[in-house]
C-alpha cells in the first residue's frame, strides 16, 4: 500500500477539515490539500520528468508545504529525503551526494543557500523555493493518480543524526511507515476529526512521522510561524487549538516548563505530549507531571525503527500507586505491540532478566538496511534483528530501562559504569538543572568519571555539596571525580546532548 493513501481517503470522507496551519490560520482544508499534492505529483512526474524510486529531499524550515511536499512525493511512487534544516551546508552536500537526489523542495532562504551544490552535485538537477511563484504554478498541474506500490518499496530514507561517524541513510518502506502509524495508535493515543498536532520540533524527524496517524484521522498539522520551538508561542497555540498533541525531546519538556511564559499559561487543550529521543530522567518527568498532569506518553526508538521498540503508555505514566513507580518512570516502558525485543551479549544470545546486554528489535517496522552500505546493514541487521547500539535491561514485568549507548559506557578500573545512573542520581538535587556525566582518560582506571553541571539559576552549587548528595545514593566509585559547571550543555539539532564534544574538551 502506498503511503499516500491516507491522505486521499480522509480527504474523500472530510474533504472540507481544517487540514494544514500555519499559527493560528488554518491554510487549506482537506481537499485542497489532496488536490495540490496530486497536482504536484503530476508535476514530479510529467514536467520534471521523475521516474518512480527517484529520491525528492526536502529541505525545509517546518513549514506547511512540507506535507504538500511529502505527500506528492508519495504519490507519485518517489522516495523522500527529508533532511534536518540546521544541517550545515557540508552535511547537505554528502546527503544530498550521498542519496543522489535529483530535486529539493527548500523554504526560501535555504533554497538561497543550496544554490551553490546544484553546480557541485551532478545528479542534482533542480532546487525549488516552495515560497516562489514557480513553485506554486505546479501545484495546479494535472492531477496524477495514486501510484501503485509494493509495501517494500522505499519511502523515506532517514538520515541518522550521525553523532559518531557519517549519517547512514536508513531506508523505510510504505510497509514500515504503515506498521509506525498503526502502532502509534495501538500504544500511543487515539484520534478523532480535529485533533491537531503542533510541530515544534522538526518536522523531518518524529515529530513529522506523528503528522501520519493525524492525516489518517481527519487531525491538523499546526506549524508554528517561527518554524520550530518557542515555548511562549507554543503555549499560545495550545490555547488555541482543542485536542493538542506534541512530539517534543525531553529537553523540550524541560524548556515550556521552565519558561518565564508557563506561568498562568492555559494549557487546558493539551492532550498529549509524546517524548522521546533522547534520556528523561525520572526527577524531570516528575516535575513535567507536576506542572502539567499525567498527560504524557514516552516512547524509545531511533531512525531504524522510527519510534517503535517500546514505550510507557500514558495509563502506566498515571499509575502512582505502581510499588517500583520510580523505576519505570526511569524506564523506557515496555515492548511495542508490534514488536519483538530482546537484550543480548556480544555473541546475540540473549541474557537473563536483569542483566544488561545491546538491545535488538525486530518487526514490521523495522528498516530493510542502509542505502548503498551493505556492510552497515549486514552488522546491523545481522541474524534478522536490528542491532541498536543501546545497552539496557528488562525487569521481570517487561520493562526496558537503558543504561548507555554502548559507546558512552564508562570503563573504569575494568568495571563498566553507567552515566545515567549517575546523571539520575545527582538530577534530583534541586539545585542542578541539566547534566552530563562522561569519562575521562586516566592512566591507572583506563577512565575516570567527570560530571558537567548546568546550575539552576541562583543555585549555590560546590563539588562537596554534589559529591555527598551522590554518594548518599549511589556507590562511591561511580561518584564523579570532578564536577565541571557550565552555562549550557552543547546539543546536536535534535536536542541531544554531544558527550563526544564533552569527552573532546576534557582532552583539550
Ligand atoms: P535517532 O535515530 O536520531 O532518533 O536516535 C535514536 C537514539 O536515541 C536511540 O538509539 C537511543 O539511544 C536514543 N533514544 C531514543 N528514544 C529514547 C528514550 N525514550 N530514552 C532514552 N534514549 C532514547
């Protein structure tokens, strides 16, 4: 089934929705939104002479076209590319060289600073504004059928955020596409006719593959005018919009309830705020919960297995009276209903409840590969489970908890140590409010652990008062040997932390 096809059966049932904003102004309903992408597709088929597998990247800001975009590619049998807009302009070129795409659809300024590759990247043909005149001219070709395709055939190659090495193209099929949405409503949330989601985070990411179980529901895509996350603005469109629903980073979450806008904000039309992506940390979802009610879901995946290895639902959010409440709020949950999940050894047996291991998934959502690496996807695929580079471990209830990707495991004096574990510990101090704990180089442990502390504003922090903190918690020797306070922690586009970047500057 092609993908596309959600789009033009809840355009035929409620062709006059509100299907697309931008702010608070809602810039076409269903119909409309079916009728340009279908004239689109028409375009990327007939004039710009696309034939069906050839890869489209949009570079875009989150911008409404975006979806007008995405769904002519669809439907015109194409594979989308979408790329991180704050990507630098080396990053662009090696995807763009890299996925051989033949066109991008591009915001404005973007398209400006693209220029210069269509004359570098001979597979490149055409780069178009989706603010320009042209641009628009081509949405009112003749439309174009949906295009029939294989479950198999590409959709989306999602580009890894490539915190180590070179991003890897991970190919998803309409099948995997499919199998995230239909899981999403089997674990995430339901939706009726209405409900919108807010895209504050990038629309290219998890935040974009949320935007499928709304337009199969007759939902709205809100973007915000700024094209990404101000949490005054974000709350003023919570207001706005009934049934709101969100796809944010932990750090995120951290960021609209900490804001100076969040006091006295009317978050009543919030529904549901899915987080994921990166570590939250049970001092911090309590804080969440208690600024703005069990009105969330978590959910752990990657690029690989886009959003769907496990999650904790919003009832298990909701369960106080859970005996290890503390701990599966430090869990990433339990396996998603259309996966299996294993934690395994170097040699992929899988371990005993408890113990620590890589995590593996496999299912309908899983990725076929990376494109043009069959090495990559050889070790990662190996044995038909996705190998996900996570470390983590099941409880006898079936909860994951990670501990680390297996690279920013500390080893020190031959144990392994697990930063979160420490990160967690010292995050309930009142006076920290971000953390990164990573090792160091010593010449006598291998490494040593060395924790960075952004303070919470008119804290009065010293080491001594963090070291006993600490170690009333946790084992003396995972105690940090040092405490580094910054201002902020360096973050990727995503809103990961970089402990690569951190690890850097304690060689320097
Ligand atoms: P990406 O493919 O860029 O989405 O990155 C996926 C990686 O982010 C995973 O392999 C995990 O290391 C991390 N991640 C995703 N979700 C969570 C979560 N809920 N908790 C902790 N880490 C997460």
């Amino acid at each position: 089934m092609n993908i596309a096809r959600l789009l033009a059966r809840t355009a035929a049932t409620y062709p006059a929705l509100p299907a697309l904003a931008y702010g608070k102004k809602i810039v076409a309903n269903y119909r409309e939104f079916a009728d340009q992408a279908a004239g689109l597709a028409g375009a990327l088929r007939g004039r710009l002479g696309l034939n069906p597998g050839d890869r489209v990247a949009l570079i875009m800001k989150n911008h409404p076209e975006y979806w007008i975009a995405l769904f002519a590619v669809w439907r015109a049998g194409l594979v989308a590319v979408p790329v991180n807009a704050k990507l630098h302009l080396n990053e662009f070129r090696y995807i763009l060289e890299n996925c051989g795409s033949r066109l991008v659809f591009a915001t404005a300024e973007l398209a400006a600073e693209l220029a210069s590759l269509a004359k570098e990247l001979p597979t490149l043909e055409t780069i178009l504004s989706v603010e320009d005149a042209a641009y628009q001219a081509l949405k009112q070709e003749p439309a174009l059928p949906l295009q029939d395709v294989d479950g198999d055939d590409l959709a989306w190659l999602f580009y890894t955020s490539g915190t180590t090495g070179k991003p890897k193209g991970a190919m998803l099929s309409h099948r995997n596409l499919l199998a995230a949405t239909l899981s999403y409503f089997a674990d995430v949330t339901s939706h009726d006719p209405g409900d919108c989601i807010i895209h504050a985070a990038p629309q290219t990411h998890g935040s974009g593959l949320y935007g499928l179980p709304l337009i199969a529901k007759g939902g709205i895509q809100v973007t915000p005018e700024s094209g990404g996350f101000d949490p005054a603005e974000t709350l003023g469109l919570i207001a706005h919009y009934p049934n709101s629903c969100f796809f944010f980073a932990p750090t995120m979450v951290h960021r609209l309830i900490s804001s100076p806008a969040f006091d006295g904000a009317d978050t009543r039309n919030l529904k549901v705020i899915v987080y994921g992506g990166g570590p939250m940390y049970e001092a911090d979802i309590r804080r969440a919960i208690a600024a703005l009610g069990p009105r969330f879901v978590q959910i752990y995946g990657q690029g690989e297995s886009p959003m769907t290895i496990t999650g904790l639902t919003m009832a298990m959010i909701r369960d106080e009276q859970h005996p290890r409440r503390s701990e599966i709020l430090a869990s990433v949950g339990v396996e998603r209903t259309d996966v299996e999940v294993r934690v395994v050894d170097a040699n992929d047996n899988p371990v005993p409840v408890g113990e620590v291991g890589e995590v593996v998934v496999r299912g309908d959502v899983v990725m076929k590969g990376y494109w043009q690496n069959a090495e990559a996807t050889e070790e990662t695929l190996r044995g038909g489970w996705l190998h996900t580079g996570d470390m983590g471990c099941f409880d006898e209830e079936g909860f994951l908890t990670l501990k680390d990707r297996s690279k920013d495991m500390i080893i020190s004096g031959g144990t392994n140590i697990y930063p979160r574990e420490i990160e967690e510990a010292l995050l309930t101090h009142p006076g920290v409010a971000e953390i990164s704990v990573v090792g160091r180089y010593h010449p006598d442990w291998g490494e040593e652990v060395v924790a960075f502390v952004v303070p919470r504003e008119g804290a009065a922090l010293t080491p001594e008062t963090l070291d006993r903190h600490c170690t009333e918690q946790i084992a003396r020797f995972k105690r940090p040997k040092e405490y580094i306070f910054i201002d902020e922690l360096p973050k990727n586009n995503y809103g990961k932390v970089l402990k690569t970047e951190l690890r850097e500057r304690l060689k320097r």
